[in-house]
C-alpha cells in the first residue's frame, strides 16, 4: 500500500518527530507550569479563607482537576483521531491548550471577584487536562506510525522528551520571574509564564501544519476499515487498556511527586524557590539525556527490562532521595532530584510511547494507547500530590510519601512482568500486549484487544 511504504520516507519521519518533540514540549510547558505557580502562589492568591496547609492542598486540587479531565480528553480525541486522522487532533490540542493557559494568565484573583476566581481557576484547568489528554497520543502514534520498520522506541522516546523539556521550559521561566521581589511575584510576576503561551502556541502550530497524516492511519481509510466506535472496541476487551493504565502509574508518581509536589515541599524545608527550581531543571535536563538512552535500551533488549530495571531503581531510592532533601543541603536536593526523576524515572518513562502504541492495532490505537496512558497519569501522577500534601499535614515527615512513591513503583514493576515483549511486532500486524509474558502473538491488529 502507498500509505504503508511512505512510512519508510527518512526525512518526512524526522519531520514528524521534530514535530511531535515541539508540540508536546510546549503543551507539557503549559501544563507543568501550573504545578509549579500553584504550589508557590496560588494557595494564597486563589484560597486566601484557607490556613497555609490547607490552601496547599486546595491548590493542588485544582492541580489535580486537570488531571482528571486528561482521561476524558484522551477519549473525546482517541476517538476523532481513529475516525478522523491523527494530525487534525494534534492541532486541536495544542489551540486549547496555548488558549486556556494564556486565559490563567489573565485571571483575576479572589481579592478582584471572590469566589468565581477559583471557579475559573478549575475550569480553565479542565480545559488544559482535556487538552493534554488528547495530545500524547497523537504524537506518539504519529511517530511510531511513521518509524515503519526502524527502531520504535528510540523515536518514540523524541517525544517523551517532550515533558522533561517542557519541565525545562516551564521551571526556568518561573525561576527568572520567581527572583522579582515577593510582591511583585504575586502582584503579576506569576502570570508571565503563562502569558507566553500565546508565543509558544503560534511556534508549535507553524511546526505541526508542515507534517503529513500518519501513514498507517491513511491505509485503514483507504481500505474503509476505521473503526466505528473505538472506545467500545476498546472496553470490550479491557484488559489491553488496564495493563496500560497501571504500567505506567509508576513513572506519574514519581514524575509529580519529584516536580510539582517536591517545589512546595522543599521551601517547606527551608530552601528558596530558587533552589528549588534549579534542583528541578538539573534534573529535567538530566532526564533529556536518559529517556533516548532508555528508549535505544528498549530496543535492544526490549521494552520489558528496561522498564522493570527503571521500576526497581526507583523503590531503591525513594527512602535515600527524602533523606536527601531533609539533609536541607541545596548540593543534596539536586542529587536527589538527579537521582529519582532524572535517572529512575525517566528510565521507566523513555519506553513507554513505543510500549503503549505496540498494545494496541491501527484501528483503535488512538483511542486505546491515549485512554490507557492517561487514565495512568490520572492515578499515578493527578492525585500523588493531593495525598501526599495530606499525609504530610497528618503526619509530618517525608516517610509516607517515600511509601507511595515506593508503591508506585511497585505497580509498575508488577505490571511489566505480566506483559509480554512487543519490540518486535510489526504495528501493521499485530497488538500483543494484552497477554501476558508467556503467551503467544497475537495475530492481528486487534488481537489482544
């Protein structure tokens, strides 16, 4: 077929790549930007009747709306993106996304109108989440669909370099308007990090309109055999799309646990927000030379070990990486975030795009890969800080935290085992990985579903 060979096109899959590694750095940009203003100001901007604890753990329950709405999101566009085509959504995504973070930018405080600021507060971050949730999906199928018989997860894992960076992006502007004086911080300075969304939306679409639909996409429309409902093919057999979810609960705790939940705990702790941040961008900037490695890993000895050895390096430095940040040494916060999100996350995170794409057949793989991975972020990564700002005021100590990061870990490392190895599966052919380890091929496309 003429949609498969062009799969085969080299400088058309580096396009796609590039695009794929842009938009979704400037979505995730977007979206982890929020984490960080709300656990530094939002709690008194937007929750002022609160005490301190409580206005965190309200701020981190708007953090935590977005999360809820990217399940959602992963589903309304899983389903356009399988019935429509990948790029069109992809588009869609990142105008909601740089729309609805610029708007945060120009919201009002509780002093300006009362209760109606938080209101908005949480609808606009509903909309980031519906967003987010739609975007991940279709760049990473986009790219795996395009790599055709070349190494999956080395490519895949160019978009997964869309968060890290993002984190980069993200951390780094709050840093420079986090060093204004305190007032002027909380006067407007928060906003600036999210007014520059406009800029970066109108970069990120000039990227994505240069990239033609996913090849295999164009196939399954050429023979007439999308998929009328994907989500019910999809829930039917659901057992693809639960391994999904929990393979990757590991790497979203460890990711919100280490970023956003981190920055608030730290200053608890005594460090500055400048510390703090910088810890953070050291570590993002470390996993931007891990998570290709882990994917070029994954390809080698398949996505299963590489994920596995990510899961368990993780557990083992939970309880080090909190006794690091207690030490309350600015030299040992940065080991430690280097450490836990640079290195043990990321290696669990670098093979996930291509593990996730490789569970799922052309028809339905929108649908199956966004809802899956997103019904992880919801868990793993959309309510960690939410229970961990709770256990915190109940308890005091970093020890319950270093738990649930352990189990996290735990999920995942769990999961994996059960899963079999799908880096040599032919995506045309064959969606394995709803069986487990010792089990047979699947035949076709939708086979494990």
């Amino acid at each position: 077929m003429t949609a498969v060979r062009d799969a085969q096109d080299p400088r058309q899959l580096r396009r796609v790549a590039l695009s794929g590694l842009i938009g979704t750095a400037v979505e995730f940009y977007d979206f982890l930007v929020y984490g960080t203003v709300a656990a530094l100001v939002f709690g008194d901007l937007f929750f002022p009747a609160a005490d301190p604890a409580a206005g965190t753990v309200a701020a981190f329950g708007t953090f935590a709306a977005g999360y809820v709405a990217r399940p959602l999101g992963g589903i309304v566009f899983g389903h356009f993106g399988d019935r429509l085509g990948r790029k069109a959504m992809m588009l869609t995504t990142m105008v909601l996304m740089g729309v609805g973070s610029f708007l945060i930018g120009l919201l009002p405080t509780y002093d300006a109108i009362g209760v109606w600021a938080p209101v908005l507060l949480v609808l606009l971050r509903v909309v980031q989440g519906v967003a987010i949730g739609g975007e991940w999906g279709g760049a990473t199928l986009m790219v795996a669909e395009h790599a055709g018989g070349r190494p999956r997860g080395r490519w895949t894992s160019l978009t997964q370099l869309g968060a890290p960076l993002g984190t980069v992006l993200s951390t780094g502007v709050v840093t420079l308007v986090a060093a204004l004086p305190d007032e002027q911080f909380r006067t407007w300075g928060w906003r600036v990090p999210f007014l520059l969304s406009l800029v970066l939306l109108f970069a990120g679409l000039y990227v994505r309109l240069k990239v033609a639909e996913s090849p295999l996409f164009r196939a399954v429309k050429e023979e007439r055999t999308a998929a009328r409902l994907p989500l019910f093919d999809v829930v039917r057999r659901p057992r693809a799309v639960l391994l999904a979810a929990c393979v990757g609960i590991g790497p979203f705790v460890a990711q919100s646990l280490l970023t956003s939940f981190m920055v608030s705990y730290a200053v608890g702790q005594g460090f500055t927000r400048t510390q703090v941040l910088t810890g953070v961008t050291l570590a993002s900037c470390t996993a931007l030379l891990v998570l290709p490695c882990a994917g070029a890993l994954s390809d080698r000895f398949g996505r299963r070990p590489v994920v596995l050895a990510g899961a368990v390096l993780s557990a083992a430095t939970a309880f080090p990486v909190f006794a690091l940040v207690d030490s309350g040494r600015p030299g040992l916060l940065i080991v430690a975030l280097v450490l836990g999100h640079g290195v043990a996350q990321s290696t669990m995170y670098g093979p996930l795009g291509a593990l996730l794409t490789e569970m799922f057949g052309t028809r339905v793989r929108y649908t199956g890969a966004s809802l899956g991975y997103q019904t992880a972020t919801l868990l793993g990564a959309g309510f960690s800080p939410l229970i961990a700002g709770s256990l915190l005021a109940s308890y005091g100590g970093s020890t319950p935290v270093a738990l649930l990061l352990t189990a996290g870990a735990a999920v995942t490392a769990l999961t994996v085992w059960w899963l079999r190895e799908t880096s040599g599966d032919r995506l045309e052919s064959a969606a394995p990985t709803a069986s487990t380890s010792s089990a047979p091929p699947a035949t076709s496309a939708e086979g494990a579903l």
